[in-house]
C-alpha cells in the first residue's frame, strides 16, 4: 500500500494548523487528518473513529510515509500562503 495523493487546507487555531485528506493505494481515503502545532514540534494525528478498517488496517511504514507527506504537503501549501 502507498500514499497516491495528500491535500491539506490550513487552518487557523491555536493547535490544529492544518486538516488533510490522504488517498491511499487501496482505495482507501482518509479524511480530517490533523497537523497539530504543539511545544514548536509538528504531528500528524490520524483518526481511526470514522475510517475503521482503512485507520485500522495501515501498518507502521505505511503510517510514516503518510505522516512524511501530510507534514511535507504542510509546509509547502504553509510557506506558499505565507503562514510558516
């Protein structure tokens, strides 16, 4: 399984910068994935409530190269809007 495609929108809060919606090899989309702003560090938060076997079924490399693009696809759409 591999990440096809990552769009993410910016957010203004005061944690949650930026929401992004995964596609994923299997046909499998994941919405509202969270890049969160916390202690000057950066995390990408998955949820697993509304996906169900899609959040459930991906292991740790597939997690992290997910993880990899929504932050890299962050920092660019952030630094282009000048929010970064």
């Amino acid at each position: 399984m591999r990440v096809i495609e990552v769009n993410v929108l910016p957010a203004v809060g005061k944690r949650v910068r930026g929401l992004a919606t995964v596609l994923l090899s299997n046909g499998c989309v994941l919405k509202d994935v969270k890049v969160v702003k916390f202690k000057n560090q950066y995390f990408v938060v998955i949820p697993s409530r509304d996906e169900g076997e899609c959040a459930k079924g991906l292991d740790r490399p597939i997690r992290q190269a997910m993880r990899d693009h929504v932050l890299n696809e962050y920092i660019f759409v952030a630094t282009t809007e000048g929010r970064l």
